[in-house]
C-alpha cells in the first residue's frame, strides 16, 4: 500500500468555518481521498490548526511547519508521495514575510522532504486566496489587507518553486474557494472538490 502524506494547516485539518470543530472524516479532502483510492492508498493526514509553513511559530514546533515536517518524516518512512498544502498561516500580519521569504520558505520545505526521503513525489498545493471576508470574521485580528494582497501572489510563487524542484504544482485557486463565513476556510463541498483533484494526481503517478 503507497503512503501519501497530507501536511498542512487548519484546512487539511478539516476547519469548520461555521463554528471552529472539525470536519467528520467522510468530509474532510484527506478522508475523501481514502474513501476513493478503495484502498491502493494509506492517506496519513498531518493538518494542524494555525501551523506556519516557513516561518517560527511561537506556539511550537508542532506549529511550525519545517519542524513538524521533519519529526513526521523521521516517523513515516518510504513515503510514496507527499502533498504540501500550507503557506497561508505565514502572511498573518505579525510576521511580515514577503515574497522572497516565502520562495525561501516553500524550497527549504521541500528540501527536508528530499534530504530524508530522495525518491518521495511532492505534490505542491498554492493555498486558496484570502477574500476580503477575513476582516469582518473571526480571523480578523489575525490577517489584514495586505496578507490578502499577499495571499494573489503565492499561486505564481509556488509555481516557479515547483517546476524549479521537480514537483507537481496544484493551484487550489482553480478548484475551490473560501468560505464567506471567514475568508479563509473551506465549506464542506470545497472538500470534495480538492479530494477529486488531488486523487486525480496522485492516479497519474501510479
């Protein structure tokens, strides 16, 4: 059975942007994704509620992303494919990244991967747009108008850094949308949607 590893933030996870619990797991896209490889496929979910992708969390290491990732890949060995599904958490306003931190950010990411599982596929997964219903909602304390500025450019950034590494690049943009509720989550049909595409990929790489 191919181990595919799902690392990300609150919406790997399963965030409900109605009311902040989790998604069960026949709704969440890493189940779904379970559910639809009948098997071939041990989907190992690795989502972490406000984890950072490039930049040092001060909730801890679980929090920050180039950390949890290298505990996790120490325990889950001969991984067929990993798909990185993170970023967002960083352009909160207090780290002020910009975009060459997280080119920096996103290359060292997959480095790590490389460095402890060289024949791994990576699928790179450039987050859903920030909407302007963050600074009305219950993130509002968190993000401004410029993480939403910052969040238009990570698609290209992401792009760039995945076909510079040899990786597969998804843009979530094309699939599916946040959540009016927050700006930032995704409703339970987004799921769906990014379950079917990433299954699609992972298929091709059988």
């Amino acid at each position: 059975m191919k181990k595919v590893l799902c690392f990300g933030d609150s919406n790997t996870f399963g965030y409900i942007p109605q009311n902040g619990s989790r998604y069960s797991k026949d709704k969440r896209w890493t189940s779904i994704i379970q559910n639809l490889t009948n098997g071939s496929f041990e989907i190992i979910e690795a989502g972490c509620n406000n984890r950072t992708g490039f930049v040092k969390n001060p909730a801890g290491d679980e929090y920050t992303g180039y950390k949890a990732l290298s505990s996790l890949l120490k325990k889950h060995k001969e991984l067929f494919c990993i798909i990185l599904a993170i970023g967002i958490n960083d352009l909160q306003k207090f780290y002020s990244v910009n975009d060459k931190d997280v080119e920096n950010g996103l290359s060292n990411l997959i480095e790590i991967i490389k460095a402890e599982n060289p024949k791994t596929k990576i699928i790179i997964a450039s987050p859903s747009n920030i909407t302007e219903h963050i600074t009305d909602g219950d993130f509002k304390i968190m993000f401004d108008k410029s993480s939403i500025e910052k969040s238009k450019k990570l698609t290209q950034i992401y792009k760039v850094i995945a076909t510079q590494k040899n990786c597969i690049f998804v843009d979530l943009n094309e699939i599916a949308t946040v959540s009016t509720k927050d700006g930032l989550h995704y409703e339970e049909a987004e799921h769906e949607k990014i379950a079917q595409a990433m299954f699609k990929e992972l298929s091709k790489l059988v």
